[in-house]
C-alpha cells in the first residue's frame, strides 16, 4: 500500500513536471531608449526659471508602448518592442535635456521635483506614433499642444501646437525608432526657441 502511494506521488511529480516545460514562454521585449540628437549650446543664460512638466496623453500613449497606425484609424503597437520609459515622461526628459543643452535657461525643474519656477511648460501630447500613409510612405508623427504658464499664478501665457512629421526609409523597429529620435530633436529645438520668445515677451 505504502508502495503504491509512493508510485502515485511520483507519477504526480512527474506530470507537473511535463506540464511545466511545455507551458509556453513569454516573448523577449526589446527596450528601446528614445535617441539623444547632439545640441549646441547658446551663452547668453537667461534669468528665469522653468519648470517642464509631463504632457497629458491619452491611455494609448500614456504608456510605454512605441505605437503606430498601419491603416486608417487603426491604432496598434509593434510587438515585441517598448520605450524605457511611459511616452510622457520620454517627452519630458527630451525637453527637459534641450533646455540643458542648449544652455539660455540654467534654472530647470521637472514636475516631479515640485519645485516652483517662474514659469512652468506643459501640454498636451496628442500624437507620438508612425503612420503608414499612401502608396507605402510610413512617418514619424509627433503632435504637441505646448501651453507656457506662469508659475505664481498658473494662468496660461501663450499656447501653441506644435507638430513634427519624419519621412522613414525603412520599417524595422530600430531606424523607426531613430525617425522617432530625428523628430523629437526637432520639436524640442522648436518648443525652446518658442518658450523662450515667449518668456521675453512678458
């Protein structure tokens, strides 16, 4: 009887044995950072400072999947593949590194931090995706609603939309994701010349 128990118990090991190395595993994610263009530094520092907040987004791209529109309206994701971090925040950190880089305001924040600056950058982040349009012609789109508001009172000073779009010669995930870089770099470099124009003009 004793022998009999231990045959079951074995046979049951065994089973959950089998059963564990046929379960399917789980697809390797790439991690891609968001690529870092290299800025010149302008001297003259200005004598304010500047908080940079996180764009609003909707839950599609609030996250940290790289999107993309294959047809239509359609909304989807390439497998396989995410940002390091949730878009806003990649957002953030580009602007954020602009303004370091390109030097005119010295006295940055991050709304993390909640520190108070003379004048806070946010907005709403209305595309961050590439698109396939006709005839095969697939682009980088990036659709940014910049809002500059003054840190003391929050009343919103000036506000503009600001969209970049970048051709892609090819589709795989890793040039689309340089188009992505190319493009960023190009909205920060026109939210900073914009913001600080702004600023002077209060």
């Amino acid at each position: 009887m004793i022998a009999s128990l231990r045959l079951l118990a074995l046979g049951a090991s065994l089973s959950l044995l089998t059963a564990c190395s046929i379960l399917p595993q789980s697809a390797p994610v790439d991690i891609y950072r968001l690529p870092v263009g290299q800025g010149s530094a302008s001297p003259a520092a200005l004598g304010w400072s500047l908080r940079v907040n996180k764009p609003l987004a909707s839950e599609t791209l609030s996250g940290p999947r790289i999107a993309v529109i294959p047809q239509g309206d359609v909304l989807s994701s390439y497998k396989g593949a995410r940002w390091s971090d949730p878009v806003p925040l990649l957002v953030r950190n580009r602007l954020l590194d602009g303004f370091q880089r390109d030097g005119r305001v010295q006295r940055l924040s991050a709304d993390d931090s909640n520190l108070q600056a003379d004048y806070e950058l946010g907005g709403e982040l209305q595309a961050f995706q590439s698109e396939y349009r006709y005839r095969g012609v697939v682009e980088v789109v990036i659709r940014y609603d910049a809002r500059l508001i003054d840190g003391r009172t929050q009343r919103i000073l000036a506000s503009k939309r600001f969209e970049v779009r970048e051709h892609l010669d090819h589709t795989d995930v890793p040039r689309v994701v340089r188009g992505f870089g190319t493009a960023s770099d190009q909205l920060t470099r026109q939210v900073i010349d914009w913001t600080v124009a702004q600023a002077k003009n209060q």
